[in-house]
C-alpha cells in the first residue's frame, strides 16, 4: 500500500507543477481590464462623516445620563 501512495504522490508533483505554471501564463496573457466604475467616493465619505458626527453627538448628549447611571449602579451594589 506505501508503494502505491509513494507513486501517486511523485506522480502527482509534476502535474500540480504544470497546473501552477498554466494558471500564472494564462493570468499573464489575459488582458488587464480597467474598472470605469469606481463607485461614489464623495458620497461616502460623507455618509461616514454624517454617522460620526451622530455618533459623537448623541455620546455628548448621553454620557452624562450614563455616568449617573453607573454610580447609581454601583452604589446599589456596594450596599
């Protein structure tokens, strides 16, 4: 049975090497196509902007509502 999987294996080597050395020859003959369609940057960044600010505003408005929170928390813990 070792014999069998010894000869499988060697013969299995130069068949992988000739599939590599396909797939990187019919990558490097293939055309680079372009892609035009890049998407709306602009609008992205603004959506990210937008939801940063949010965020940022609704942590100024609510930090301190959860500051008592948590001290009420905790004092009720320690009792």
């Amino acid at each position: 049975m070792k014999r069998v999987t010894n000869r499988l294996s060697a013969a299995s080597l130069p068949l992988l090497c000739c599939q590599w050395l396909f797939v990187v020859i019919a990558l490097r003959v293939l055309p680079q196509r372009e892609d035009r369609e890049r998407g709306d940057v602009p609008g992205w960044v603004m959506i990210t902007l937008m939801s940063a600010i949010l965020v940022a505003g609704l942590l100024a408005i609510a930090t301190p509502a959860l500051g008592d929170l948590f001290n009420q928390a905790m004092s009720k813990v320690g009792k």
